[in-house]
C-alpha cells in the first residue's frame, strides 16, 4: 500500500498550478540511492523533495515531466524505470503502476518508461530540478536539461512555502515524534553516560515510529560547535547537554527540536542565568511570528533580548537595544535565529537564497547575522523555527578584529572565566506555525522553562 501525504486532487492542484506559471516542460527528477561501496550496496533512496511535493511516489529513479498550461493531469507524465525480473526477489511486490498513477493522481496512460525521457522531450529546450546525486547530474548532461532558473523555481517557492492542512498535518506528526524522541533522550541523561548512549534513544523513537532523522542529530556537551557530530564524550557532573535533533515523518516532513540542560538535572546559578537569557530571545522570537512580520525583524528582536539578557547576567555592560545595533550578541550568538521547515529541515535551501530571501532582499554582511537563512514577511502557513543560542566558542575569542569593537562592553573576566571552564553552548528551539492569529507552537510539547525541561533528565 502506497500512501502519499496529499489526496491525488490535491497534487493534481499543484501540479496545474506550477504548470500554469511555466513556458517551457519541467523535469523534477526524484534522483537515486546514494551508493556506499557498489552500486546495488546503497543507503537508503530519499526522493527529492520537489519531487514528493508534487506527487512523486517514492520511486528511485522517477521523474515528473510538467507540460506548460497542463491541468495537473492531461500534460503531466510520471516516468519510472520497468520493474527488473528479479526486483520482487529482493524487494517483494512493488506497487503496480495503477497504484502509482492513482496515488499520483494522473491517468494510468501518464506513466511511461524513464528511458523515454529524451524521446519525450524532442528537441524542446526543458529545465530540469534534482537532487545533488553525481547520476542526476550525469542525466542531466547528457539530455542537455537547462537547470530550473528564477522563472521556474518561484513559482514552486511560491506553492511550496504556504503549507496546505496536508502538509501541516504531517508537520504536526513529526513534531509529536520528534518531542517524544527528546524526552526519551531526556530520561536516557544521566552523569557518567555518554553522547551517543543519549543519542540512541532518539533513534529508538524515530525507527518505532517509521520515522529517520531529518538531519544528523546533534548530541553533544560541546554546545559550542554549532553542528557538532562527535558524539563519545562522557557526561560529566556539572556539565551541559545540547540536543538538536528532528525526526522525518514517511511522506518526509521535518521536525527541528533544540533542547539544553544539565546533566544531572541542576542548573547551576551561572548556567541558568545564561539559559534565561536564551530562553527570553526564543519566546519573544516564537511570539513574534504573526503574519506581516518581517524574519529580519525578529532576528533584531531576540538579539536584543539576548543581550538583555547577558547585561542582567553581569556578562554585557551598557544598553541592551544599543549592544544589538552595534551587533555585540554575534559574539554569543553567531548565526541567524531560524529557517524554513517544510519537506527539509532546512527547507528549500537547495534553491539558495531564493527561498529564504524575499525578492529584492539580501544577507547581512554583518559576521553572525550573516548566516540569517531567512528574510520573507512571514504569512499565513509559513513554518519556521526560531532557535537562539548563546556560546562560547574559543574560534571566535581568538579574532581581535571580531571581539575588539565591543571592549568597551565587554565584562572580559568572565568571558575568560566562561571560555576556561569550557562553558560550551546552550540553544533552545521550537517549530513555528504562523497563523492568521498568530503562531502556533508545534513542539510545545516539550517544555522549555528550566525546572520543567531540568526535571526530566534522568534522576
Ligand atoms: N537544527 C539544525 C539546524 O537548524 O541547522
Ligand atoms: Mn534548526
């Protein structure tokens, strides 16, 4: 049984949709299986997201060839390799192709064979989307497919941002796994285990639910290194644990959780004041997420309760609103307070700044807000995440040229007291739903609030 995460009338809507926007044929190739060490030897095959979005069933190899002006259906083709004689051997009975078109949404008759691509096309000039793999790039080449260019990927941002109740029920089912598998990593914390122990809870609630990773988790007491993957240091008393880890739900929308907290369950003095300071930019940034707001603004927003933050601390001297303007919390924290989520923790960054980036807007050039991946006025449907951090990461403290314009604001002995004892790093995130009457936390769920979250570790 094959269930795709849309009704087919809902894809065929897509698909008209995009069509109508187009002036030349669309490939969306659902690419390949990563190989490991031969080719029939491969990592899990993980359709590209464009690709699902618009109705692919998770068939390696795929493609949807989308004719300008179809209406979803007539002038949608799904091409997919024939069966081999011994796939049922080794894969069991794989769907047949009524199965597939129905799912899909298209006509039997729009199923072809993917070796009837070049013939299909002619000598049409078509753009091609695909994922990253060396055998799409290859195709690519070889049928002379133009990369999709601004005039075909708009329009696919346009749909693919705003998500429809489809998608955000399958966005709420991976946020309730994806809150389920950090309390397990919670109740799995305890001095004296190590990372990864902690990180294989997670992977339990993910596998029992048919869910993956939606990224490589990150588990570590080395907060500081931002996607840290080391995952053999021991849990010592005292220390923080930094877990940012989402599950993928099977149609392949994303979760995005940050949690920190001590490993023993005891915030020290210092570390709480640090964790509030985090806490207060996370929910003013989670309750600023209402439609018309600007994701630069938000950015400005938390920065500036941060560095509030870090003067009530004793870390920071002088105006919180001035330390923001003068950019003081890049220090702490260095990069921008969230994304897009969607089909892709990350969604839509294989398109660039495209996504992320309203018409007409650029990054900051400022180090720090220059990793913001996001500067869209928010709309309704949009989900996003917003996960401020406070570090302290030695990389940064070793650049004059970085730390030296904030001397003056600088509380420098507790700076070098943080960076002796290895503070590390502390992140909190949540997943955003905005809408029409604000936003809706998907992974509230899970508490942020110290004593609560300090609660559920392991006693
Ligand atoms: N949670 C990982 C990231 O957003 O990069
Ligand atoms: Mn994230």
């Amino acid at each position: 049984m094959l269930t795709l995460t849309a009704p087919p009338h809902v894809y065929r809507e897509r698909r008209a949709r995009l069509a109508a926007a187009l002036s030349r044929p669309l490939v969306i190739l659902a690419g390949y299986a990563p190989a490991r060490n031969y080719a029939t030897n491969p990592h899990p095959f993980r359709a590209g997201s464009t690709y699902l979005y618009f109705g692919g069933p998770p068939v390696e190899a795929a493609a949807w060839v989308i004719e300008p002006g179809s209406d979803g259906d007539l002038g949608c083709t799904l091409l997919r390799p024939p069966a081999g004689p011994d796939d049922a051997l080794w894969f069991g009975e794989l769907p047949q192709d009524a199965e597939l078109a129905a799912a899909a949404g298209v006509q039997a008759a729009a199923l072809s064979d993917i070796a009837g691509l070049e013939q299909l096309l002619g000598d049409r000039l078509a753009a091609v989307v695909c994922p990253p793999h060396p055998t799409c790039t290859a195709l690519v080449r070889e049928l002379d497919l133009e990369p999709a260019g601004e005039a075909e990927l708009l329009p696919i941002i346009d749909l693919r941002l705003l998500k429809d109740e489809h998608e955000l029920a399958a966005l709420r089912r991976a946020a309730g796994v994806s809150v389920e598998a950090h309390r397990a990593m919670l109740a799995a914390t305890a001095v004296g285990r190590n990372e990864a122990d902690v990180e294989a809870a997670f992977h339990a609630v993910a596998v029992a639910h048919g869910c993956t990773p939606s990224f490589t988790p990150i588990v570590t007491v080395r907060g500081e290194v931002l996607h840290g993957h080391n995952r053999c240091l021991t849990l010592q008393d005292g220390a923080l644990l930094l877990a940012d880890a989402g599950v993928e739900e099977p149609g392949g929308y994303a979760g995005d959780i940050t949690r920190t907290y001590p490993v023993n369950g005891r915030f020290t003095p210092l570390q709480r004041s640090l964790y509030e300071a985090v806490l207060g930019a996370q929910r003013a940034g989670c309750a600023a997420c209402v439609p018309g707001k600007r994701f630069r603004e938000i950015h400005e927003l938390a920065a500036r309760v941060l560095c509030a933050g870090l003067v009530n601390a004793g870390l920071l001297r002088g105006d919180a609103a001035q330390l923001a303007e003068r950019g003081a919390h890049t220090l702490f924290f260095p990069h921008g307070l969230g994304h897009l989520l969607g089909l892709d923790a990350h969604d839509m960054e294989d398109f660039g700044d495209l996504a992320g980036y309203a018409p007409g807007r650029t990054r900051p050039t400022r180090f720090g807000d220059k990793y913001l991946r996001l500067d869209r006025d928010l709309e309704p449907g949009m989900v996003v995440t917003i996960e401020p951090g406070f570090y302290m990461v030695p990389a940064i403290w070793r650049r004059q040229d970085l730390v030296d314009p904030y001397a003056d604001a600088l509380n420098r002995s507790m700076v070098d007291g943080l960076l002796r004892d290895g503070f590390g790093g502390i992140r909190i995130e949540d997943d955003i739903h905005v809408t029409p009457t604000g936003p809706e936390n998907l992974t509230a769920e899970l508490p942020t609030d110290a004593e609560t979250l300090a609660a559920l570790v392991s006693p």
